[in-house]
C-alpha cells in the first residue's frame, strides 16, 4: 500500500471515528433531537396560524346624513361584504370617539346630496375616514370601499339602465401561481427557510464550544486528526438531523397546511441540503470563536434569525431597501432558500431562478466552511 493511500485510509477512520462520537453525543443529548424536531414543529405551526396576510373583518362606521333607497342600497352593499362589519348613524361625530379609541378602523359617510351626485357622475360622493396609525390597514380599507363603490355604481347603471360608468375596458386579474390568493401558501415556505437557520446555526454554535468546557477538546487536539476531518466529522451528525428537520417540515407544509408542491423533490434536496451546508458552517463558525455555550447560543440566534428575517424577501421587500442594505441581502443564505422554495412550491421547477439560487448557496457554503476552517485552533495556545 502506498503512502497516500494508508494516509487516505486513516484519515477517513478517523473521520468514522469522530462522526461516530458525535453521532451518540446527539442521541444520548435530548435537547439536540428537541432543537431538530419539536423546535420546527412549533415554530412552524406558529407562522402557519399565528401570522397572515389575508384581509380581516374590519369594523367601520357608516354614516348616512339623508336615507334614500340609493343610499340603503349602498349600505346593503357594505353589510353584505365579508370584510365589513358597519354599524350605521346620522352623524359622524357619533363614530369619532370610537375611531380615536381603535375600537373602530374607518368611517364612510354618505351625504345628504348622495344619490344625485352619484348620478351627476361626480367622482366623489362618498367620503372615507380611516385611522393612519396603522397605514396597511388604511389603504386596505379604502381600496376595498373604492371597490365596492365602483361594483354599486355598476349594478345601479344596469339596473337603471343609465350610463354611469362609461367603461372602455375591463380589468379581470388572474393569479398564475397562488390562485386562492392565500398568504399561507407564501408565508409558509418562507417560514421554513427562517426556521431551518435557525436550527442549523443552533445546532452546531455549541459543538465546538461544549468540547472547550467539557475539557475534552485538550484531548482531540492531541489526536492526529486535521482540521478537514474535524469538520467533516462535527458536521456530519447535523447535516443529517437538518435534513430529518427539512423533510418534517416540508411534510408538515404540504399535508397539514395544504400548500401545493409542484416542483421536484430532487432539487427541493439539492437546494436544502447547500442550504443546510451554509447554516451549519455558520453555526460551526461561531463555536469555534467562542469558547462559552451561552455565548454561541446568543451569537448564532441573533445572527441567524434576524439577518434571515429581514434579508430575505420573505417579509420585507429587498428591492424597496437602500442600495447599502440590498447588497448586504446577497450574503444572506435565506435570500436564495426562501426564492426557491415558494418557486418550487407554487410554480414549480423554474431553472432560471432555482440555479441562479443554487449558485449563491454554493458561494455561501463553501466560503462558511472555508472560513470556519482557516479560524479553526489545532492548538491550545
């Protein structure tokens, strides 16, 4: 046997060696197993429920100054919508105080002069009030009674046969990849890949540190083994439990929230598993410059989850960020995680955008890795 060879031999029994320890230090450890499997779970059911896009019943005030059947048709038109909830008056001081309190989000008056302007064709017959504290809910508000006005105004010019609204085209959106228009089938994907970061980091944050107060890391420093088997043999155990905590997840996505799945299970492994590979040398990076499990513990939380969670497209758009801060995205594994799994749920395997993902996880990984290996002591000094 040549020398390359036995060396090669050796290196890998020891790197069999290394997996093994660190395989049974998770088994005999609940909380590792806790981390991987119950940790995903909670979080997961947690965004699917807790945390949704979708528009809510919105209680408002309607405030009719002259009945007319013009007028009680529109409140009709307001009661009957499943994003209201009205509760009428005469003035619009009896609506004020609650709109101040928050116990209401808006209020629509209706003039006395109502139903002739609206036949006048004046633009704006109806006036709507909504509480700027919180500007999403305003502009929904407004953008659903703009709505229903210009449906009412419709069904008035048909049944009176009037021409109310001249209407040159008609718009009919059609939504190609999210078609129930359901914010879970987007949140929930993001989700995972903020979850996965988090657990990868958290996994391997306290290898390194547990062996440097265990006192045990004196004594593997003492062993022949390199730092690319030392890597390999710390990394191993992880990747495996990150990938059981993938494919819980996916399932969980899938058959408990409905989300579709119409990408290839092939890629959806190749994409997680460098994703994987990029939160785990991230996790192992920080354990290898602290030597204090609590430290780690803090350092890859807050620089797992929150990078992840504001750099991913996942909540906040990147584009609508300062330049500064969108190239700061492009170093951010969850960037390229969260595009490919709502790709690969909702529209399926698209080459253009999963590759283009795949490239930047490659990057990021290997130069985890890479760094974690260059910082990695081999001495006690």
């Amino acid at each position: 046997m040549t020398e390359a060879a036995k060396k090669s031999r050796d290196g890998w029994r020891r790197i069999r060696a290394l997996t093994r320890k660190e395989t049974l230090q998770v088994l005999r450890d609940p909380s590792n197993l806790v981390v991987a499997v119950v940790l995903p779970l909670i979080l997961l059911f947690l965004f699917g429920y807790g945390v949704t896009f979708d528009p809510r019943r919105f209680d408002i005030g309607l405030v009719v100054e002259q009945p007319t059947p013009e007028s009680g048709s529109f409140t009709a038109a307001l009661a009957n919508s499943p994003i209201f909830g009205i509760e009428t008056a005469r003035d619009r001081r009896a609506f004020e105080a609650d709109l101040i309190a928050g116990d209401i989000k808006g209020i629509v008056v209706l003039p006395a002069d109502f139903a002739d302007r609206a036949y006048r064709g004046d633009t704006a017959p109806i006036q709507v009030i909504v509480d700027g504290g919180d500007p999403n809910t305003a502009e929904l508000i407004r953008t659903y009674v703009q709505l229903l006005w210009a449906n009412w105004l419709q069904q008035e010019s048909i049944s009176r046969s009037l021409p109310l609204l001249p209407v040159l085209a008609k718009a009919e959106p059609q939504m190609w990849f999210n078609p129930e228009v359901s914010s879970r089938n987007y949140l929930v994907p993001g989700s995972v890949a903020i979850i996965l970061m988090l657990i990868g980091a958290l996994l391997t944050a306290l290898v390194v540190a547990r062996e440097w107060e265990r006192g045990t890391m004196e004594a593997l420093l003492a062993t022949p083994i390199g730092i690319a088997e030392l890597l390999i043999g710390k990394l191993a155990p992880y990747f495996a439990l990150g990938m059981i905590s993938m494919l819980i997840s996916t399932l969980t996505a899938v058959f408990v929230f409905g989300v579709p799945f119409r990408g290839s299970v092939g890629l959806l492994s190749l994409v997680s598993a460098l994703f994987m590979l990029a939160a785990l040398g991230q996790g192992l990076f920080i354990s290898t410059l602290a030597r204090n499990q609590l430290v780690a513990a803090q350092a890859s939380i807050m620089s797992a989850f929150l990078p992840a969670f504001y750099f991913s497209n996942f909540v906040f758009e990147i584009n609508s960020m300062p330049i500064a801060l969108q190239i700061v995205s492009y170093a951010v594994p969850a960037r390229y995680y969260v595009s490919s799994l709502q790709t690969l749920f909702l529209a399926g395997d698209v080459p253009s955008v999963v590759f283009a993902d795949i490239a930047g996880l490659v990057a990021i990984s290997g130069g985890s890795i890479l760094l974690t290996a260059l910082t990695t002591r081999t001495r006690l000094d």
